[in-house]
C-alpha cells in the first residue's frame, strides 16, 4: 500500500476524553475527521461544534458505532468509550477495515482480549492501544538509554498509576465517568497501562520477551468514602456507598527473561501525581520520583545525580524535533505523539507500534490482577498472545515512532 495524504478517521465517544483527542486530531493537516459518534445527544452536538470551530469540513454525526463503521470511506477509528466497550467495537472495527486505535482501559475479560487478537489476525487490520505515556519525554529519554546500555542489563522495573481521582470517581454518576461503576464493582489493579506500557518496550515484551505471570493485592477502601463525607456529611448517599475497589493495588509481574515489574494502582487517597517509574540494570538506575539516576562509575558512588543533564544527553530525536516544532497540549505533549505514530501507520499501510499482542496482554492485567485478588494474591498465568511468536518475531516496522527502536537515520 503507497503512502496517502490524508487519513479519513472517524471518532467514536465524545465525553471529556474523546473531545481532547478529537481537538488533537483536527489539528493535524493531514487528518480528516468525516464522522463522529456519541449516544449522549449533548455529547454529539459537542463534537459537530467542536469540528466546526476548528474550521474543518463538518462531520456526519452518529448515536450508533455500527452505523459509522459501515461507512466505506473511514479508514480508522479512534475509540474513546467506555472501558468496557472498549474491545467490542474495536472488533467490529477491525472486521469493517479500519484501522483500531483504542484509548487506555483495562479488560474486563480474557475472552475479549483473545478476540481482539483473532479479529485483527482474520481481518489483516492493527489494532493499536493509545498509550500515551509511551511517548512521554522521560520515558523516550530513558529507553534511549536502555537501548545504548547505559543501565546494563534490565533486571528490575517499577511502575504505576497513582493519580487522586476522588472527586473524579465520587461524582461519575452525575458526569457520566465510566471509572464510577468499575470503582463500585471492581477491585484490582484497573488501569496499569499507564507504566506498563513504557516498561513493557523497554523489556522487549512480545519480541524476545512476554509477561508469565503475576500476584496482586489489594488493601481495603476507605478513600472515597471519607472524601465523600468530609464534602457532603456522613449521612449524604454518596458517604455510604461500599466501595470495592482498594486504595492501593500492588502486582507483581515475572517475565519470561527473568526480569521482575513492580506495580501500584493508587487513585483515592490524597497524594501528588506520579507513574513511579523506575528501571534498574546491572549498571545502574532510573528513579522517576525524584528524578534522579545512578550509573556505576559515572555517577557519584552511593550518590544519586539529577536526570536532567542525561535527558538533555539521551532526548529522544522525536522529542528533539517535536520541541523545535512546538509541543501541542494533552498531557505535556504526549497526545499529540501517539496520534502521529497512529496517523502515520494508516498513511503508510503499515503495523502500529504498538500492536494487537501488546495491546491484549497489558489490558489482560486488569482482569487477571481481579482473578489475583479475589484468589487472596495467588500467582495467576498471563497467557501468551503471540502463542509463541514472541520467540522469534519479525522486525517491527522501521518508523520514526517506533518503540522497538531508535532509528535516528529518519530524523
């Protein structure tokens, strides 16, 4: 398939998620949005207007995704839905030719996340997870770094999402949060992808490299309910909901190459914003907390240094032009980079960088991090949605969004 000028994408729910990357979107000169789709009417008149005052073509609006996906002229579609919807449409996506770009969200089952691999197998079309951290600064900065071997051989990593969303949660049923009902009902670790995914390249997973196993625990939660009575009063309905989702998850991962990931799902108790990243090798460290590192014979011993004289050393090239062209809002910038990587994949008729086999065993966390829980923290096996691949892979396209490697000849 030869390069095209203009990718034709639909983009399917519009809460307050999909508007920030349908917003993105419409910035990119080479992207036409021609459909959009929401059940919520004043959701829809939102993106019709949001299209509008961008001053680009209007986009036909729809309440059902199946009715936007029979459409012959979209060519991928942006999935910004519930999480537990998630993986449907983007099979029905994939089945109707389109290119999947699905945003983050864990699985609610594994049957799911094996059907994303068959449709996207049996149909031909990638199916990417739009994991922005990927394409996060420090994160290019430091796979870089692992990629030179600076920190030697990968042995530890540390990861997570811990995030206060209290209010965000509390009040999900009055702005139709999807994270309300999954707070309710579940209890694991619900949104890892966020640090996993980073790591997850950095290790190699599904090339050379998988996830084997994991154990996760959870503590109890009181976070939500004593939010919700210090704003409301303890007899307020919201103050006495049983919440089921603990305030701190913690899972264990083994991989096939006997490195060990560390990760912590922390959302609703009073903290700071941080992914708790940390990558340790056989020569030293990379602590994102406080943004510091530590290399054997280069740093100071016993010492840590700050990271930013080596973030300046090892930034990323995308990162190196993307300053020289502006950074675009969302997230420092990182939005706008996924987007591209995704946008770019359609226009050259290629594999995302990140694809169906990642995209399935990172959503497969979640629901095997609730299997963990509910088993009082046994290991539980991470199937191999390669099923076997993994080994001996092909090359991942050469891009200049690739996470598998640093093709510094495209820049």
């Amino acid at each position: 398939m030869g390069v095209q000028q203009t990718v034709k994408l639909g983009v399917i729910g519009l809460g307050k998620r999909g508007i920030g990357l349908l917003t993105l979107l419409l910035g990119m000169e080479d992207v036409e949005i021609v459909a959009i789709c929401d059940p919520y009417e004043e959701r829809l008149e939102k993106g019709l207007s949001t299209v509008v005052n961008k001053e680009r073509p209007p986009a036909t609006g729809y309440w059902d995704y199946r009715d936007l996906l029979a459409r012959s002229d979209i060519q991928g579609v942006v999935i910004a839905t519930t999480w537990v919807t998630h993986a449907e449409i983007a099979i029905a996506a994939m089945r109707a030719g389109k290119y999947a770009g699905i945003e983050v969200g864990g699985a609610a089952s594994l049957e799911e996340c094996w059907e994303l691999v068959r449709a996207s197998e049996q149909s031909g079309m990638p199916c990417m997870l739009l994991e922005n951290c990927c394409y996060g600064r420090n994160e290019l900065a430091v796979m870089n770094m692992v990629k030179k071997g600076l920190l030697g051989e990968i042995v530890h990593a540390e990861c997570g999402y811990e995030h206060d969303l209290r209010e965000e949660v509390a009040m999900g049923d009055v702005n139709k949060h999807n994270r309300y009902y999954n707070y309710l009902h579940r209890n694991g670790d619900v949104y890892p992808i966020h640090g996993l995914g980073p790591v997850s390249k950095m290790l190699e997973i599904n090339r050379g490299n998988r996830l084997v196993s994991l154990t996760s625990m959870s503590s109890k939660a009181r976070g939500i309910k004593q939010w919700a009575t210090d704003k409301f009063g303890e007899n307020d309905p919201k103050a006495k909901l049983d919440w089921t989702q603990g305030d701190v998850v913690t899972t264990l991962i083994r991989c096939a190459g006997g490195e060990t990931i560390s990760m912590i799902h922390d959302t609703t108790l009073p903290r700071p914003y941080s992914r708790a990243g940390r990558v340790q090798g056989t020569k030293g460290l990379w602590m994102e907390i406080n943004h510091s590192i530590h290399i054997d014979g280069r740093t100071p011993a016993h010492k840590w240094e700050s990271f930013d004289k080596y973030l300046e050393e090892y930034e990323h090239p995308i990162w190196i032009e993307y300053k020289d062209m502006g950074i675009r809002e969302g997230h420092g910038g990182m939005d706008y980079l996924v987007l591209q990587a995704y946008v770019e994949s359609i226009m050259n008729g290629t594999q995302t960088p990140i694809d169906v086999y990642d995209t399935a065993a990172w959503m497969a966390v979640t629901v095997l991090s609730e299997e963990s829980v509910i088993l009082g923290s046994m290991p539980v096996a991470i199937p191999d949605f390669t099923k076997g691949k993994w080994i001996n892979r092909e090359p991942a396209p050469v891009s200049r969004y690739s996470l598998n490697a640093i093709h510094d000849q495209l820049f």
